[in-house]
C-alpha cells in the first residue's frame, strides 16, 4: 500500500490506525508492505516514531504494543515530490526491492491521501512508469477521497482524466459513510430480516426524515468551506448514500455491480427540483453567534478564518425530495444538515402512517406520536421503534413507548475508525462500498438545480441563525407546510 500524502491529517487520523486495527484483528498478512510518501525529508524510522505517536494518540486506550510492533516494522517511507516525474521512478525502484524483500508479489493499493487537484497529475505519472498497469497475477487500485469534482462537469471532467490511466474497476472511490457500521447495517436491517420488507413503502411510510446534524463549525476550514457550503459538503455525497441504501430496490446479490445498479436507480428516480420549487422546498442557512448548548459562546461563521465577513456561503442545507417510482411516489424524503447547530449527530426516521381509525375512548388520535422507527448513525448507535401501548390502569389509554437497540449492549464499543472496512474491501477487489463514476455524477445532477438557484439569487438574510440552535425557521415551515415536523433529540 502506497500512500500518498504519508504525512498529513488523514493519514495519522484514520489510515495507520485503521491499519493498526487490521492487525491487530489478524486481517493484515506478513507479505505486506506500507509505502509513506511526501515531502518531508525522513528515514524509515523516523517515519514509524512519527506514526507511532499518532496511533497513540488516535487509538487511545486500544494501543498495544505487540500490535504495534507487528505493524511497524511493515512501514517504509520515501521522500519525494508528487509533482515531479523523478519521483515516480523512485518510486517504482523502490516497490521492485520491497516485492523483492517482502514478498509482496506486485500487487499495488494507492491511496491519494493528497487535496483532489492532484488526483489526475498523480495517476498520469503512475501510468507513465507503468505502475497501473495490471496483469493476469497483478492487481493495481487506487483509493481517492472526496470531494468528487464540484459540479457535474467538473465531476464528469475529473472521472474522464483518471480514465485516461486507469479503468472504472480499479477506481475506488471513498465515501467514508459507506465504513460506518451503522450505514452497512441499513442494508443487513432490510434485506436480512423478512419482517421489515413488506412495510417498506409508500402504503405504510408517510415520510422520512435524514439529519446529519453538526455541532461544531468550520473549524480550519473555512478557504475549503467558502467554495463548498452544506449543500456541496454533505449533500450529494453522505445524505445521498443514506438515501440509496434506505429506498434501493433489494439487490440480486450483495456483489458491488448489483448494489450500484441498485443505488443509481434510486438517484434516477429523484425527482430534481425545478427552479420554482427550489425555492419552496430547499432551505438555506448561515450561522451566526451564539451560545452551545454547552455554554460556550462561539463566533459567526463570517468571522471564521479564511472566510469573508460577507459571505453568502450556506452553512445549513434542507431539502424536499421526492421519487419518481412505484415503491415512493408521493413520499416526501427530508433532509437536513448544517454545522454548529444544537447537537452532534446522524439519523433516519421513518414516519409511519397512522392507523386508520382509533377505536379506543378517551385517546386522541392528534396527541398520540406517530408509529416512528429511528435509525441512529451516530452517536449511541441503534435503532429504536415508537409505538403506542396500553398504559396500565382501568381506563383504557394509549401512550407512546420505545423499543430500543443499542449495538454498544449487544456487540459493546469496539474501537474503529471506519477505514477499516474500506481499506479491507479495497485489498480484496470488492468495491461494493465504493463509488462508481456515475453514482458521484447522478448524486451532483440532483443538487445542481438548487446550487444554480443559490448562486443566482444571492441569500440576503445571512446569518439566519444562531450558532447552537436548530437552524432557520424556514427549514421547520418545510415541515410544518406539509404537516410534520422535525424529530427533535431531548
Ligand atoms: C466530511 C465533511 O466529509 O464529513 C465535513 O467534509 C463533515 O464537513 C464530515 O464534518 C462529517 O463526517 P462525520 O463522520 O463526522 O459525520
């Protein structure tokens, strides 16, 4: 494994101690050999010093030692400079000697752990020393993360240049909701259980609801931000990836050609709003300050550094989307996200219909909370199922109670990063979890519209909202206009 960028944030956050986490689950085998690359001059050992304290720190309280060891000591490092062709001979010099003394057989992952701009230019140099090119024995991916391009043309113009070099099947593109757990299990949720099926759409389920809420703000950011916003951000990549999974049709198999087919059918179907209904079922935001339920007062995000004190930049996105196919016609997909609002966290509800009559006296039908099944993504992973029951007494009523599964109490907290999984399929040729080039391009189509109306009419009532509250009250009248509102987390 090559990684480019050996010496950034990704690679000590999440690539060596998910690495680490590989081994120590036995899934890394002896004839294997990690390859750091940046510009940083260091010798091997400097560079396993440096990793060594990055997984300490990352892995907190699940370091180990012996792990550590074991991993070490496949760690290697190079100088070099991605942008010249010099480099890439090295580099090709360099993997021929660890084949030679690791055993590792030719078979090549390279993970760009670099910004998406070099994308194209390292590939082409791969090409050009011959490092992608595959035979019957040998296998050569390469790993590259998001964002995809920033629009459909520049998505469409950046999947063309790594087609000049490489073939779709060796492109693996990261999106990296697809390593969470709770994402994976969206499937296993419907497809493994015969029950849940059945009550899977449009007869039974009034609406749905995704919320990748966010507390924090932009952070370091904000130069990546003020190009970006929400919308780019987290829209056509994480929200769309819960939207694909919850509304796909079942697939023939769990093999990565069957689920993409699968997937790209749903983005087919999304209705894309026109400019008119943009601007009734689209809502944009930008924090202020405020005070975190926390306490703590935090700035505006004007006065983030490296953003403009008058940037028309949202930071709070809300969409109405609708399906065009039998299984969803009519049902309303909501989804929302935004920084620094009123709590951190990613969930799906689902919204079932009422029952038709209630025949029980003394219940009021408006005052009893709809059957609602809520998949937690993150934090207190779970899923959680509200329905009405008896309350107990001689009065017949209802009252709404919760069934609750928390994966910590079944399978407890292990430590992951959520690379894990990726890196894992991507060493074994399976991309089911990855991103095909049309995904990333149907998932841009579908929010160019709004992105088109955003940036011609600019928002003249930014900031919106206040750091550490729910977002713009236009984002509840979404809702409230069609009758629901938001779940809200106590
Ligand atoms: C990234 C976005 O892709 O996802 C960030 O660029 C966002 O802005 C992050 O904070 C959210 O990921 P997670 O795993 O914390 O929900």
């Amino acid at each position: 494994m090559i990684i480019f960028g050996a010496g950034g944030d990704l690679t000590k956050r999440k690539l060596i101690p998910a690495l680490f986490y590989l081994c120590q689950g036995g899934l890394l085998p002896e004839t294997f050999a990690i390859l750091g690359l940046d510009r940083l001059e260091m010798d091997d050992e400097a560079f396993r010093d440096g990793m060594a304290d990055a997984v300490k720190e990352h892995v907190g309280s699940a370091w180990n030692e012996a792990t550590w060891r074991k991993l070490c000591h496949h760690l290697h490092y190079m100088q070099g400079n991605i942008k010249e062709e010099a480099t890439y001979m090295a580099v090709c010099e360099r993997l021929s000697r660890l084949d030679a003394e690791r055993g590792t057989e030719g078979n090549y992952l390279f993970y760009l752990a670099v910004p998406p701009s070099l994308f194209p230019d390292i590939t082409r140099h791969l090409g050009a020393v011959g490092l992608t090119a595959e035979s019957e024995d040998d296998w050569r991916r390469v790993i590259i993360e998001k964002p995809f391009g920033n629009d459909v043309e520049s998505a469409k113009a950046l999947n063309g240049m790594l087609h000049e070099t490489l073939d779709e099947d060796q492109i693996y593109r990261i999106d990296h909701y697809l390593g969470k757990e709770t994402v994976q299990n969206i499937m296993v949720f419907r497809f493994a259980n015969g029950f849940i099926e059945p009550f899977w759409n449009r007869q039974h389920i009034d609406h749905v609801q995704i919320t990748v809420a966010e507390s924090v703000g932009v952070e370091h950011r904000g130069e990546y931000y003020e190009q970006a916003g929400a919308l780019r951000d987290m829209i056509p990549n994480h929200l769309l990836v819960l939207l694909g999974f919850l509304a796909m049709e079942p697939p023939n198999s769990f093999e990565s050609g069957a689920v993409r087919d699968e997937i790209n059918k749903v983005l087919d179907a999304i209705h894309p709003l026109t400019p008119e209904q943009v601007l009734t079922h689209a809502v944009r935001g930008q924090y202020g300050e405020g005070v975190m339920p926390t306490g703590e007062r935090v700035p505006a995000y004007r006065s983030s550094p490296g953003v403009s004190p008058t940037s028309g930049r949202e930071t709070y996105a809300a969409l109405k989307l609708t399906m065009d196919n039998w299984r969803w016609a009519g049902v309303p997909f909501y989804l929302r996200t935004g920084k620094r609002l009123a709590a951190q966290y990613t969930e799906i509800v689902i919204q079932y219909k009422r029952a038709p009559k209630i025949m029980f006296k003394n219940t009021d039908i408006e005052q009893m909370t709809p059957d609602m099944l809520v998949l937690r993504i993150q934090p207190n992973e779970g899923i959680q199922m509200s329905f009405g029951a008896k309350i107990p007494g001689p009065r017949m009523r209802v009252g709404t109670v919760n069934m609750d599964f928390c994966y910590a109490d079944y399978f407890g907290n292990a430590p992951a990063t959520g690379y894990e999984t990726l890196i894992y399929d991507c060493m074994n040729g399976d991309a089911t979890l990855f991103k095909h080039a049309d995904t990333v391009e149907k998932g841009w189509e579908i929010v160019e519209s709004v992105m088109d109306v955003w940036n011609a009419l600019p928002a003249r009532d930014f900031p919106n909202y206040a750091a550490g509250t729910w977002g713009p009250a236009a984002a509840g009248d979404l809702l409230k206009n069609d009758g629901r509102l938001w779940r809200r987390i106590k």
